[in-house]
C-alpha cells in the first residue's frame, strides 16, 4: 500500500501586504503635520523653490529607470539560469565571476566617476544594460558570462554614483543643503518601489510560454536603457576640474587620512556585506525544512519593509522627535546583528524568519539614507565616489572568498555565513558608538545638513 505524502506550502497572510502599504502611506503623509521642521522633512513643502522641485523629480525619474533595470535582472537572471538548466555549483561560480568584476573593476568606477564626471559614469550604466540587452537577443547560452561581468559592473555604478550625482547636482545648482536628507530616503524609497514594479513587469513579459516569453525582458532592458541615455544626454552636462595628481592628494588627505571617514567605510562595508549575504542565503534558509514557499510573494514585502524602513528615517532624523543619526545607527546595526545570530542558529520556522527579514530590510532601508547622511557631513563632494567604492570593496571581496569556499571546498557551512555577517554588524554598531565621540566637529564648509 502505497503513502500520499501532502506537500505543504508556506505563503504570506496577504493581509501583511495591506499592512505594510499602510503603514508606509502613513508614515509618509502624516509626517508634515506633526513635524517641527517641516522645511528640512516635509516631502510636500511648498517652500522649496521650483528648480529643486525639478531637480528632484528628474533625478528621481532617472534613479527610478535604473532600479527598474537592476532588478529585472536580479529577477530575470537566475530564473534565466534555472531555464537554461544551470547546476548549483555552475550558479555559485557565475556570482562568484560577477563579484570578482565588481572588486577588481568596480572598485576603481567611484574614483574614476570623481575624476572625470557622474554623468558619464552614469551614462556608462545604461549602455552597459544596452549592450547585455542586445548581446543576449543576439546569443543566449553563450552570453551568460559576457552579461554577468557587465551587469556587475553596473551594480558596481549602481551603488556608487547615482548618489554621489545627487550631491554634486545638488551642491551646483546651490539648493539647500537640508534638502539632500530627503533625496536620500526617497532614493531608497524609490529603489524598493522600482525593484518590486520590476518584478510585475518580469512576470508580465514571460507569461505563462517560458520558451517564447524568455526573450521578452531583454527588449524590455533594450527600450528602458536607450530611453535612460537620452534622458542623460539631454538633461545634464557637467565639466571636471580636478586633475589627477590633485585628486590623488585630497583623496591621500582627506580619505586615508581621517579616521572617522574608516569608521564610516566600515559601516558601509559591513552592511552591503549583510545585503549581499542575505539575497545569497535567503531562498535556501526559508526552504531549509523542505516546505514548499513561494518566494515571489515573499519578495514584495521584504522591499515593502525597506519602503517602511526609509519612511522612517525623516521622522527619526528631522521629526518632531529628531535623533542623532549616529545613535539610531547604533542601535539599527545592534538590531541587525541580532537577526542574523537567530537566523544563523538554524531557525526554521518559516513565519518567523519571514518577520525577522522583513525586519532585516527595514533597518537596511533606514541605515542606507542614514549613511548617506553621514557621508555629506565628514566626506568632500568631490572625493565622495571613490570613498563609496573603497567601502564596497572589502564587502565584495569577502563575499567572494565565502563564495569560493562555499561553492568548491565545501568546507563552510550557511550558519558560518550567517555568523560572520553577525559579527560584522556589531562592529559596525561599535564604529558609530565611536564616531560619534569623534566626530564633534564634522565638515562645516558646505556639507552640513
């Protein structure tokens, strides 16, 4: 007599989806009418003068394009290697092969964006996409390693410049320095907005003919990439003025040489490291105990919980309740810390690592504009991208060691992972408990917020 074992599948209340949009409108819209400083934290302050109006939507029009594209590939990329029949370890190698771009080569776009202009840096992001997009009409199996090292160095100009553009548009066209801490959390905003909108458009493409539907996003990436290029073009024009020995020395004096700028490389880089971690462990970790779930119900609301997260830092920051940035970091770093020693204990409760992700993503979407704050007040404009660059560095470099370890020797476990990323939280709380004793008078001279 044969056994009929039921298959149980795990899929999130979809009441929480409610929740989360709530919450989020809330946080949003309630804002200016409890706020002291409605000047410095209202997104719908009348009193911001039209160019920055402009300025800010056309930036985050352009921002918004990119996220688009990062995550319709994030999306995209491994269901395409599942399709084409990729084994585990054939996958560990082509993220490995994408890290080692991204630490070898990308290292280098922040410095090389401060030399010689954001814009074409920027500019170099969407034809990167642009030729993955024609490579991949062109060829398909024999494009995954060609598309893999560009789309790596993207994310590489991704996390990089888009920002450090900000700034610099921003300090150029002479707006209000308080203004800058609200592109920054609607930057992560947006991005979290843009990659959940990437997956609608994912699933909408490939419908349900996997055979015919696979083509569909490259042509999406094609039109998107040549619509973000002539926005560029059109949009902004920017000229550089440092030369190359006078980058290197301020970079040699004002980056290398103070201290309270390495507590904030190690904070960043502790941070990407736990990002880079988590989107590598996720899915396996919640598939641990052999349960079918549903993970494309699951991705909406780890981004909703960072749209949450972002919501929050105006009202921490510059609220009618206004923190220390550097005393919120602490505690978010000690939060996160927490949640990856629970999840590294082999904790296979379903539901309950769900919230602890979700709590994961909203203390990431409240550290990254947070960060970025910091980041105006002790680091010169035109030193900013290749002092992000150096901060992603040691995390891709770490998270490509783990890789190789994981993927060929075998001889490290997901919980040592999980560990280690754990720890290195901690030791990010522990740099902002420091920088915030030494860093009593950070940079006056056009970077105070």
């Amino acid at each position: 007599m044969g056994v009929v074992v039921e298959s149980s599948i795990w899929e999130p209340n979809p009441s929480l989806y409610i929740f989360i949009f709530l919450c989020c409108f809330f946080s949003i819209f309630l804002l200016p009418y409890y706020s002291n400083k409605i000047s410095s934290s209202s997104l719908f302050d009348h009193g911001f003068s039209s160019s920055f109006l402009r300025f800010q939507r056309n930036f985050l029009l352009v921002f918004s394009l990119a996220s688009v594209m990062e995550g319709l590939w994030s999306v995209f990329g491994e269901f395409e290697l599942v399709i084409y029949g990729a084994s585990k370890e054939q996958m560990m190698l082509f993220l490995s092969v994408g890290y080692a771009a991204a630490l070898f080569v990308g290292t280098f776009l922040g410095m090389l964006s401060d030399f010689i202009g954001q814009t074409k840096v920027c500019l170099v992001f969407f034809i990167l996409h642009f030729i993955v997009g024609i490579w991949k009409r062109i060829t398909t199996h024999s494009s995954v390693w060609v598309a893999n090292i560009c789309l790596s160095l993207a994310s590489s100009i991704f996390n990089i410049n888009f920002e450090t553009w900000a700034v610099v548009e921003h300090e150029k066209q002479g707006h209000r320095q308080d203004t800058l801490s609200d592109t920054f959390w609607l930057m992560t905003f947006f991005e979290s907005a843009s990659l959940i909108g990437s997956q609608v458009l994912a699933n909408w493409l490939v419908g349900s003919n996997m055979e015919k539907g696979i083509a569909s996003p490259y042509s999406a990436s094609i039109f998107l990439a040549i619509i973000g290029i002539i926005v560029i073009t059109r949009g902004w024009t920017e000229n550089s003025t440092l030369t190359f020995k006078e980058y290197t020395t301020s970079f040699n004096t004002c980056i290398f040489g103070d201290k309270r700028i390495w507590l904030l490389i190690c904070a960043q880089a502790c941070i990407q490291f736990s990002i880079g971690v988590f989107w590598v462990l996720w899915a396996p970790t919640l598939v641990a105990d052999g349960r079918e779930v549903h993970l494309g119900l699951i991705y909406p609301c780890l981004l909703g919980s960072r749209m949450l997260g972002s919501t929050v830092f105006p009202w921490l920051i510059s609220g009618p309740s206004s923190f220390r940035t550097e005393d919120c970091l602490v505690y978010a770093f000690i939060v996160l810390g927490f949640v990856f020693s629970i999840v590294a204990y082999d904790y296979q409760e379903i539901g309950v690592l769900v919230t602890l992700f979700c709590l994961f993503h909203a203390c990431v979407g409240f550290i990254l504009p947070s960060l970025a704050r910091l980041r105006t007040m002790y680091v010169p404009n035109e030193l900013r991208g290749g002092m992000i660059s150096l901060s992603l560095a040691p995390a891709n470099a770490a998270i490509l060691l783990f890789l190789l370890q994981r993927g060929y020797n075998q001889n490290i476990e997901n919980a040592a992972m999980l560990s280690f990323t754990a720890l290195g939280l901690f030791i990010a709380a522990g740099c902002m408990h420091m920088l915030k004793r030494w860093g009593k008078q950070p940079y006056q001279n056009g970077h105070k917020l």
